[in-house]
C-alpha cells in the first residue's frame, strides 16, 4: 500500500503476490515474454510473444529484442544465438524491482531525489519515467491497461513545481488536476471523469502538447508477471510495456 495526495492506497492481492516472489506458476506457463523488438527480425518475435523455457533466439544484425522473465528484464542484440535458460548474470535486484514495477495498487511515497550543487542549493535529478507501470504517464499518453478503475494514478514528469491540468473525457465530462511540489503523482478525478473500459480522454495542460489518453480496464489481472505483460500486449497497452523494457535500456545484450 502506499500514498498519493495523503490517501491511503492499500495494494491489492495480486501485487501483495508479486511483492512476495511468489506468484509465478508452473510449467505449462510461458517463461519469458518478448516486451519490445525491433530490427529485421521483429516479425519473428513481436511483442506479447511467450517464449518457453529454453527456446532459442536467432537475430540478424540490426536486431534488438528486449525479453521479460522471472528476474526482470534482458537485451538480446544481434547477430546472435541466444538460449533462454536463466543462466544470465544479472543485478540480483532485478527481481525485486520488477515485482515493486508491477505491483499494483500502486502509489508510494515519494522522495525528492535531490543532490547538491553548488553553493549547497539542492539539484533535482532528472525525471526518468514512472516507477509502476500502472501510472498513466500524462507527458506521453497512449493506450493504458487498468487494474482497478477506483485508483488509477496519473504521473508528470516534473515534480518540482505545482502543476495544473485538465482531463476532458471523449463525452465531454472535465476535470481540473492540480499536483504540489514534490510529488509527481496524482489520483484520477474520477467522481468527475469515471475511468471507463475503451474510452479515450485528452490531457491539457500549461506545458507541453495535448495528449491522447485510452483505457482499457482488465477484468482479471493475472497475479504472475509474465501474464500481467502479455495481457498487456493482446489489449495494445504498448505504453506500459515500452516502460518495462526501459528497465534493460542499460543492460548488457547477450547471453
């Protein structure tokens, strides 16, 4: 559980599950999913393809292929062969900080990040992207898969002035949305502009352009990551999966 504008957002079972480290299931389930691909061979492996323990990759030059498993997420570069067998050196966090990504329910406490300059005045580090991947990023917008329509939490990537905003639904209901300093997270209006399953809104605001928003509410969120992802992919929420391979921006290809 966690907090967005002093309330209180208790995470829900299958996040408590994720937290854990103990909801991935057996077998028969697919061990990785593909979260983003480009190159010659993206046709091969799109994204939202499961691929079982095991398998093996083949990429041309040109390739880069971002997979997600039980320990977060991998590079794959090409030319190359690659066996997915979970023999991969990587950061022992990873799981963790996938499991805390997923999580839902999701607002945390936020922290202001800074460091010192000169003069001892505080430098605010540069916003990266949202911590969770169920916040709706109102600098980007795009297509968003919902686990809960009651707590859906809208992120900005400049926390350190107050911000304002306008959410406007495609039937015209409107909502003001206003952060304070300090915290990039702000709960959905919505009593004013309900969350609503394939409904397309737009976020206005003072900077930057306006951005298209849509939702798509799932009706059972799978308590196992590697599910959580590809229902992600079947439903289009392509922002939230560009989100998850960002985890692998700076991580070493290869196997």
């Amino acid at each position: 559980m966690g907090w967005v504008d002093g309330k209180l957002i208790r995470a829900g079972m299958a996040g408590i599950a994720a937290l854990a480290g103990v909801a991935f299931a057996g077998t028969a389930m697919a061990q990785s999913v593909v979260v983003r691909s480009t190159g010659p061979s993206a046709g091969a492996y799109p994204q939202g393809r499961k691929l079982p323990a095991n398998a093996t990759v083949v990429l041309k030059g040109g390739d880069q292929v971002t997979v997600l498993d039980k320990s977060g997420t991998r590079v794959l570069a090409g030319p190359g062969t690659f066996t997915l067998n979970g023999v991969v050196n990587r950061d022992a966090t990873g799981a963790t900080a996938l499991a805390a990504m997923m999580a839902r329910g999701g607002a945390a406490r936020t922290r202001t990040g800074a460091v010192r300059g000169q003069g001892g005045a505080p430098v605010v580090a540069a916003p990266v992207g949202p911590t969770n991947v169920w916040y709706v990023d109102v600098s980007k917008g795009g297509t968003y898969c919902i686990a809960d329509p009651a707590e859906v939490v809208l992120w900005r990537p400049d926390k350190t002035q107050d911000g304002t905003g306008t959410l406007v639904s495609q039937d015209g209901s409107t909502a003001d949305v206003a952060w304070r300093a300090g915290n990039p997270l702000k709960l959905w209006p919505a009593a004013s502009v309900p969350v609503v399953d394939g409904q397309t809104y737009t976020f206005r605001s003072p900077v930057g352009a306006p951005v298209t928003i849509r939702t798509v509410v799932l009706g059972t969120v799978p308590a196992d990551e590697l599910e959580t992802a590809s229902a992600m992919a079947q439903k289009g929420c392509t922002a939230q999966l560009n989100l998850l391979a960002s985890l692998a921006a700076t991580a070493k290809a290869g196997g």
